[in-house]
C-alpha cells in the first residue's frame, strides 16, 4: 500500500501582519528620517563654495544648477539645505557625491536626534549666556567659507604672514582659535599674545614693549625668559627682539611657531612706539623670503596678526605689515547663515524671517547672536526684536552705546554720521572718514554712497540727530 501524505507549507512573510494575513502584501517603505548635522551641513557649504570658485566665478550655484547637478528636485535640495523637516539617506548621498564628497554617519542625523539636540542647546543656553569668543566645540560657531580654509592652508605655509580683519565682534577672535587648534594637532607649537593685556606703562618705550612680547611669547611655549642674558642694548630694541627670536625662540624646538598677536589695534595708539614695531613684523616676512643665511629659520614662524578696522594708522608701504601676505576678512552674516544659526537656538524658520533680520541687523554676527539668543530665551518677542530698540531696557542699548562713545570722540565721524542719516540713500564721504566708519561696521556702499549699514543703526541715530 502506498502512503501519500500532503504537506501545507506556510511561508512567513514580515510585510504580512500575523493576525491578518489576507491584505495585499505592500513592499517596504523608504526609509526617511535623516536631517543634516552641523559638521555635514559645513563640509557641504564649503565644497560648494570651493565648486563655485572653480566652475562658477565664485558665485554660489543657483537652486536649478544644484538640481542638475544632484539629480534632486529643487524641493528636496531645499528641505535637504533648511534642516527642518527629515529626508532619506540616499538623498544626503546623492547631493554629496556630486560634490564628491562620502557621506559619513557624523553628517546626519536621526529626526528624533535633532529634536533631542535642539532640547539640550536650549537647555545649555540657560547656563551658558552669550559672550566673547565661542568654544572650539560650540554649537554656535558658523562656518564661513572661505575664512577657516584659507587659513588652515596658509599656516602650513613657510615664513606664512596672515592678517584677520573685521570690525569688532565680527568673530576673529573664534575663528583664531580653530585656526590655533588646527596647529596643534599637527604638532606645532602655539603662542598667542593680546597686546591689550600690556599695561600702560609698557608702552613708555620700543624697549620695554619688546622685552614685555619676548617674555609673553616665552611663558606661552612654556620657556624661561632669557632676556637679561640675550637682550643687548647697544645695538637697539629692534635688533635684540630679532635676535631673541632667532637664536632662542624659533630654535628651541624644530617644530614650527604660530604666533598671533591679537588686538594689535591698541598699538595704533603709541606713534612711538607703532611705526617700529610693524616695521619689524614686516622685516621678519620679508628675512623668511629671502635667500639669506638665516631665512631658514624664519621660515618656522607662521605670524598672524588680528585687528580692528576702525582704526586707521598712515605707514610707509615698504614698512607695514598690513599689505602683504594673506588677508582674510570677515564679512556679515548672509541670510542663509542666519537661518542655519536659527536652527541650532531652536527656532524655525516660520518664526525668524531671515532676510528680515539681515536687514535689520546688517548682518552683524555679534547683534544676530545676541537677538537669537534672547528670542530663544523668550525674554523678548520677534514683535519686540523689532519695535523696541531706541529704548535703555532694549537688548541693543549696550552695543549702541558704545557705537555713540566712539563717534563723540571722534566730532569729524560724528557729523559724517549726521549726514549720513539725513540722506538714507547715501552721500559721498571723505576716504578716510568712510573707512574708519566702515571699519565700525557702521556704513555699507551702494554705488559708492555711504548709508548706514542696517536699520537698526537708522533708527538709532535718527532718534539721536
């Protein structure tokens, strides 16, 4: 007798839920979830804008030239680029490989995880108000292209002269440090010196404030001073401060030396002093190019100078510092930087109008970082931001109070000023007056007119003129 038995096989199959097996089997979903992060939203911005000097004459690429080059619909890039709302991953990839850039797990994030992150900025923020130079892990630091390249290639650069400018609180400070850090971690050895720290009496003479820089740098790199034993009068403070660096200083290891001297603004204010001491920060450039015993040595010092621009000291253009090597400037907040910045306080784009706020502020990082922070805080409304600003209790007073110290002692800006706010289309001005009031970051040009720079500073000083 032959025996069949029937088998019944049931296949398990994941898509079909187990307590009701007779629906249509739907394939698996896409996933999406997937927002930038901060670092992957900077490697972005700053390939871009390297493509951009390269195939666009440096003029950022349109959203329709993205769209081309991505293969992504505008829609998307803008959803991928605002950092609000998730897209998939393959998304990210795809805008990145046009870039030829990998996508790495460090340049984005879960959704859940972004609102995670945006909840523990705010509650930092409590603890942590805004002020001075911002922490090399801040949240808060934007990237500005090209500023942080420019200076990370240039300080890998033998006998390097690098010069940051920007008016105050514009960043220069911050963006020193990354540059300070980035030194250090391939081994260079780092000193920075704040000329504001010197006391009033250090600027009696060339020789005391000579002697006062070498012992600074000294303590940074962690050596004893020696100038007693290597100073030498006779032949001048100029000379000995050249000797100090180049037989004890630049020598006492064979690592390189980045030197920044900040705040050199406040040497401006000693002729005496001033015309000699950026004499020889331009003959140390000068001895590291030249093919002369000795230029070997100067070739390990990577100087960077960091100043204001409101001050303006006439030198002779064989003498100065400040026309060679590399510039860097730094310039107002886009409106694209301002909405990435309202991002990272938590606060969307529905509520801060970016394009607003540029007008409003010019731009200024230190005044868009101040009103973000309160808004984020809910001390003031945007309704406020807004209204109420000539005002002692207003966010800005501070700020503007300062701006007003600086034109009363200075009558010839002050009434550059007044001009200025009678014509809001803008006037010509003196060469020099427009640019000490540039370097206030108090006056933009359209078609080489002078205007106040936002209208913050329009309803201030018309209050005041």
């Amino acid at each position: 007798m032959e025996l069949i038995v029937y088998i019944s096989v049931s296949v398990f199959n994941p898509y079909i839920p187990l307590s009701n097996k007779s629906k249509p089997v739907s394939p698996p979903k896409r996933k999406r979830g997937v927002i930038l992060s901060s670092q992957g939203w900077q490697r972005l911005q700053a390939i871009e804008h390297l493509f951009a000097v390269r195939e666009n004459a440096a003029d950022p690429f349109t959203l329709e030239q993205l769209s081309d080059r991505t293969g992504l619909s505008t829609k998307t890039i803008t959803k991928a680029r605002r950092r609000e709302k998730p897209v998939d991953q393959i998304t990210l990839q795809s805008y990145f490989a046009a870039f030829q850039l990998t996508l790495t797990v460090d340049d984005y994030m879960s959704q859940e995880a972004s609102e995670q992150n945006s909840l523990a900025t705010l509650t930092s923020l409590l603890r942590t108000p805004l002020k001075g130079q911002l922490a090399l892990d801040s949240p808060f630091y934007l990237y500005r292209p090209p500023a942080e390249n420019l200076l990370k290639r240039e300080i890998f650069q033998p006998g390097a002269l690098i010069r940051i400018r920007a008016p105050r609180q514009f960043g220069k400070t911050s963006l020193v440090a990354k540059g300070l850090a980035h030194a250090e971690e391939y081994g260079y050895r780092t000193a920075i010196v704040s000329v504001q720290m010197a006391d009033h009496s250090i600027y009696e003479s060339l020789d005391k404030f000579l002697r006062w820089l070498c012992a600074t740098i000294a303590r940074s790199l962690g050596l004893p001073h020696r100038l007693d034993e290597l100073w030498q009068p006779i032949f001048g403070s100029s000379y000995s401060c050249n000797e100090y660096f180049e037989t004890y200083l630049l020598p006492a290891e064979d690592s390189p030396l980045l030197l920044v001297i900040d705040e050199v603004n406040n040497v401006f204010n000693y002729p005496k002093i001033s015309h000699d001491f950026f004499g020889l920060l331009r003959a140390w450039y000068e001895r590291s190019h030249h093919s002369t015993p000795g230029s070997e040595i100067w070739q390990q010092l990577r100087l960077t100078i960091v100043y204001s621009t409101d001050l303006f000291l006439p030198l002779n253009i064989h003498q100065s510092p400040f026309n060679v090597g590399l510039l860097i400037d730094l310039n107002p907040f886009t409106s694209e930087q301002v909405q990435e910045l309202a991002l990272r306080y938590g606060l969307s784009s529905e509520v801060i109008c970016s394009d607003r706020l540029v007008s409003f502020l010019g731009g200024n990082p230190y005044l868009t970082q101040l009103a973000l922070f309160h808004l984020s805080q809910n001390t003031i409304t945007i309704t406020e931001l807004y209204s109420n600003v000539i005002t002692p209790d207003s966010i800005f007073d501070s700020h503007l109070r300062q701006q007003l110290a600086y034109l009363e002692a200075y009558p010839e800006l002050k009434d550059a000023i007044q001009a200025i706010v009678k014509e809001p289309k803008g006037i010509e001005l003196y060469p020099t007056h427009a640019t000490r009031l540039q370097g206030l970051g108090l006056i933009r040009f359209q078609h080489q007119l002078a205007q106040l720079s936002c209208e913050l500073y329009q309803l201030y000083f018309s209050s005041l003129y």
